[in-house]
C-alpha cells in the first residue's frame, strides 16, 4: 500500500513494514520500521502522528539508547554471562563500550509503532534471541524492555510507581535507581498479575511502606550478611555499634517483588555462588528464603516461630535456608527438620536451635579439628581407595586442607531436637558424614547415625 506520510508499505507478520532514509546506528543500512495492525483494521492516524514524532526527535532517541542499553548490560551481566558461551574479553561488565556492545551481540532491526502511538527500537540480542531487547522511546523516561514486550505492550502509569510495561506473563515490572554500597544500581520491580488485572491497592501500600524502609532494609541486610562474616549477629552488632560504616558487598538486590497481597522483598544476586536470595522485607525483620519461596510466598504453609525463626511446611516437617560461612567459604544450604506426626516445633528443637546459634561462632575451628582427627586415625585405609593428593598425605595434611573432601549438603534437625550438619564425602561415597552437635560439643558420625 502507498501511504501518504509513511510512504511504500508492505504487510508481513502483523504490522505494515517500510524502510526510512535513515541509517541503522552503527551501520550503513537504512532503518525498517513496523506499523502494528494485527487484525489488518488499517493504520491509524495516531500512528502516524508517532511515526512524525519520531523523526521529529530522532537525534535525541538516537543519543540515549546507547547508554540505556549498556546501563541494561550491566545490570544484566550475571544473566548474560550464563546464557552466552564465552562472553569476550571486550564485553566484560567493567570494559563494555559501544563498540563492544554492537559488536557482541546487540543489533538494531527497526522502529516498532504500537497500535496506541507507543513506539521504540526493537533489537536482537545473543543472549535472548527468542525475546530480544527494545527501548520503549515514546515516554518521558525510555525504557529497555524486551522486544515481545514491545510487540505485545501493555503499559499503566502510576502515580507512585511510575511506568509499568506488562512481561506477557504474569507480573508488571517497572523500574527505579538505589543507592547500593555507594553506587547507584538499577532495581527491577516486579509485580505478581495478569496484563487485565492492573495493580492491586495492597500493591500500591505495600510499594509506599517500602519506599519509608527501604534504607532501614539495607542497614538490616548488612547486618545480617556481616553476622555470617564474623559468625554471630552479636559480632555484627558490636562492630555497627562502634559507629565505623561497613558494607558487605556479597549480596546485591536486583529485583523488589510484590505479590498480590503486599507481601514483598528483594531477589538478590549473590556473589559467593553467582546464584539468587530472596530476602522478605514486609515482616517484623528480614528474613532470607529461596528467590522462589519469596515469589509464591502467599502460596505457602508458613509457622514463625520465636526461637527457630520463620519456617516453610514440607513433608518431612519444615524448611528454611540458612547461609553461613564454612572454612572461609559461604554456603546458601537448606535447613531440614522433621518435626515428627504432630507436625510442630517442640522445646526440645527449640533448645538444640539456641544451643546451634551459640556454638556457632567457634563451630568451624572445632569441625575441622574433628575432620583432621577422623582422616589421621583412618588414613591407612582411605589411602587404599583413595587417590589422594599430595597435599592430603599424612604429612602436608592440615584442618584446612582436609576439609576439600567434605561437602556441605543441609543442616539437618530432628523432633528429638538432634541436629547436625550433613556431608558429602569421597571417603564414605555410601553413607556421608555428619557433624552432630546436638550436646554442644561436635562430634563426626556417619549420615546414617543423624538420620
């Protein structure tokens, strides 16, 4: 079809397509655009009137869609770096430039009109080539979304949370910038329901009293992850309390989630394993989960206990997740109870808890002195079938080198309020080891003697 204002126009895959006399960014080739008209009802004028707008402003687009995008690549890095098969050395989070970008892996394919007059720059991108990336243009703030965001667009202001761009799947995200270890850092935020749906007023409550928190959150995020650090939350609060301002900067927030109900808190990143948290931040304190309990938290059996905190029903009785800090080494681990038929916590699990918490700080030293004592007594017959090296023989062997041959699987309770760590280890393949404290003092048995 010819169109007075947009010109040659040829229909494909639901939208109208022609070409500008405009070059590509960073290419010689000349820029498509796509008329969305799924239906074929026909162009309409308020699409013309954006195409217009677009060449109108076309020099400002153009100028800040390249630090958007590589605002968007670093933000995204640790996403990136799993889903791409070796990411170049010029395309590493801290040395990304524009050439860098363009050049691994972001390509511009054309100008993408709504059918309400939104419109944007629609992408490829290596590391999501079913969805793409997009800068949605046409508002006051443009925004990087994905490019079926942009082809399937549903979008809502409001007043508190600004522009909100529908995933097509179940949740509203949007966007803000936080002042994190010092840096300002993008924050995704992410809330759960349908594109009809709209947002709900427990949303939009819960969104306030986190705006009035949200600096309290952070101070209580790093406490908790200094307590880890140093072994105890007393520690921690000790060395907060000299006033010194100190950061742990192991654990990122990424993402601040909001169910339907208003429950919310952050996903975060997490350096010590390059894998993901949840931290529940609308309760009496935060408290850590897996990123996916966090997500369908109104969906789960919960019993919050005073002593043994806030713990999710399961079979087996209940579970948490603990992160704690191993011969130097941070551990994200499940903690497992079997709370018995009657399905509660009992005082004898409460006690052996406290008794957990106040051994823990020198815990570490004391399994590791157990572990080198086990190794030395047995080590005639682990060397038998054992390939072991050099600096595991009788004579190099230390408490920090020894613990390479065990690995932290859960900490385990049971309703008798016996508890212990569990392993694995290529010494006993079979059956594991457990260090069992449930007395106070460690003591290295077989997995098969805790369970």
């Amino acid at each position: 079809m010819e169109d007075e204002i947009l010109g040659t126009l040829e229909y494909k895959n639901g939208a109208w397509v022609g070409r500008m006399d405009v070059p590509l960014l960073n290419s010689d080739g000349n820029l498509k655009f796509g008329i969305q008209d799924i239906n074929k009802e026909g162009i309409l004028d308020v699409q013309r009137e954006a195409y217009q707008t677009y060449l109108q402003n076309e020099e400002k687009y153009k100028s800040c869609v390249t630090d958007l995008l590589l605002d968007y690549y670093k933000w995204n890095y640790e996403y990136i770096e799993h889903s791409v098969s070796g990411v170049p050395e010029d395309c590493h989070k801290d040395v990304i430039t524009e050439k860098g970008l363009y050049g691994g892996g972001v390509t511009l394919w054309y100008l993408f009109i709504c059918r309400d007059g939104s419109f944007g720059y629609a992408f490829g991108c290596c590391w999501d080539k079913e969805n793409g990336l997009a800068v949605l243009l046409s508002e006051s703030e443009p925004r990087v979304i994905s490019r079926t965001q942009l082809k399937n667009l549903h979008k809502l202001n409001d007043p508190t949370l600004g522009l909100l761009v529908h995933d097509g799947k179940k949740a509203w995200k949007g966007l803000e910038r936080n002042k994190f270890f010092g840096k300002l850092e993008n924050l995704e935020i992410e809330l759960e329901g349908g594109a009809e749906e709209g947002i709900t007023p427990a949303q939009q409550k819960a969104y306030a009293q986190y705006l009035e928190k949200k600096s309290l959150y952070f101070d209580e995020l790093t406490k908790l992850m200094l307590g880890v650090y140093v072994g105890s939350d007393e520690k921690a609060e000790a060395m907060l309390k000299t006033g010194q301002k100190i950061f742990v900067e192991s654990v990122l927030p990424k993402t601040l989630f909001i169910d339907r109900k208003g429950n919310y808190g952050w996903i975060c990143h997490t350096s010590w394993n390059d894998s993901y948290i949840g931290v529940l931040l609308s309760d009496d304190k935060p408290y850590i989960m897996c990123d996916s309990d966090l997500r369908h938290y109104s969906e789960k059996e919960i019993v919050k206990d005073e002593v043994m905190g806030l713990l999710f029903s399961s079979y087996l009785g209940f579970e948490s997740l603990v992160v704690v800090k191993v011969a130097d080494e941070i551990l994200t681990l499940p903690f497992v109870i079997r709370s018995g038929n009657d399905r509660k916590v009992n005082d004898e699990m409460r006690k052996a808890y406290k008794a957990y918490l106040k051994l823990k700080p020198g815990f570490w030293n004391d399994v590791k002195k157990e572990m080198l004592e086990y190794y030395l007594d047995d080590y005639e017959d682990i060397i038998e079938y054992l390939q072991i090296p050099e600096k595991l023989n009788k004579e190099n062997v230390t408490e920090d080198s020894v613990m390479s041959l065990v690995t932290f699987t859960e900490l385990y309770m049971d309703f008798l309020g016996k508890i212990g760590w569990i392993c694995k280890t290529p010494i006993d393949e079979e059956d594991g080891l457990a260090f069992e404290f449930t007395n106070g003092e460690v003591e290295l048995i077989s997995t098969l003697d805790i369970l």
